[in-house]
C-alpha cells in the first residue's frame, strides 16, 4: 500500500490509498479520485515527505536513553511560579474576596494569587470572575 497527498484543481489537499502507483494511475484515468470536497476529478500528486524509519544504531541509541517524559517540568513550574511571585501580589485566603472586589471595582486592579476554597473559586467562576488555578502550592507569606 501506498498513500499520495493529493491536489485538486481548485487547489483542495486531501490524501488517499492505493495497492501501488500504478494503481493509482490505472484509477485516476479512469476517473474515480476525485475530491472530497469539491468533487473534482482532476486531481494530481503533491510533493509528500517519505516515511524513513531510522537505521538500526539511531534505533538502539534512542531505546538504551528512553526520555524522561518528567525532565524540565520541574524548571518551567519554578520559573512560572517565580513570574507570579514577582508580578502579583499574594492575598492569601482573601483571594475570593480580593477578586471579586476588583471585578466590582471596590478594589483596585491588580495581579493578585492566592488561595480559595473550592466552593469559593466555583462561584467566582459562576459569577463570570476571570481566575485559574495555579499549577503549584503558593507559598504562604508572613508580614
């Protein structure tokens, strides 16, 4: 089996199968590729990049390291939580209140983070408040 990204004359891209090129060939004269979009039986091939699997050393070289699907996670949340340290300010178990005052412009605009009791962040979700949950455990600050 083979498969073509092909191109209708209205400039559509789609791909198909086909036993062998000429298979493909024998079928297209006939008529019978025709676009799934415009129906257009003029359709041609495209450039395509070939599937090439690596050679056998690439392929043990990759199995002998397996990635670590966990490697810089680690770095990224501590440079997210460092960007949200540095720019918002933390109003501990306040948050709800905080921003739902802000929203309501009782309270002056402002980054803040902090944290909410579940049923406390639904209702400012409810209510239309714009919030997301951080992917880490602020840490508590102490005056």
């Amino acid at each position: 089996m083979i498969r073509y990204t092909l191109k209708c004359a209205n400039g559509h891209s789609f791909e198909s199968w086909f036993r062998s090129a000429d298979a493909y060939e024998r079928v297209r004269a006939a008529g019978m590729v025709a676009c799934a979009e415009c129906g257009s039986t003029e359709v041609d091939k495209t450039i395509m990049a070939p599937n090439v699997r690596p050679g056998r050393k690439a392929e043990a070289r990759r199995s002998r390291a397996p990635a670590d699907p966990l490697a810089g996670r680690e770095a990224m949340l501590a440079r997210i939580r460092a960007e949200v340290e540095a720019n918002s300010e933390y109003v501990g178990m306040n948050f709800a209140s905080e921003a739902r005052a802000i929203h309501e412009g009782d309270a002056p605009g402002r980054s803040i983070y902090g944290e909410a009791r579940p049923r406390d962040a639904k209702s400012l979700i409810e209510d239309g408040i714009p919030v997301a949950p951080l992917p880490f455990t602020p840490t508590r600050k102490t005056n």
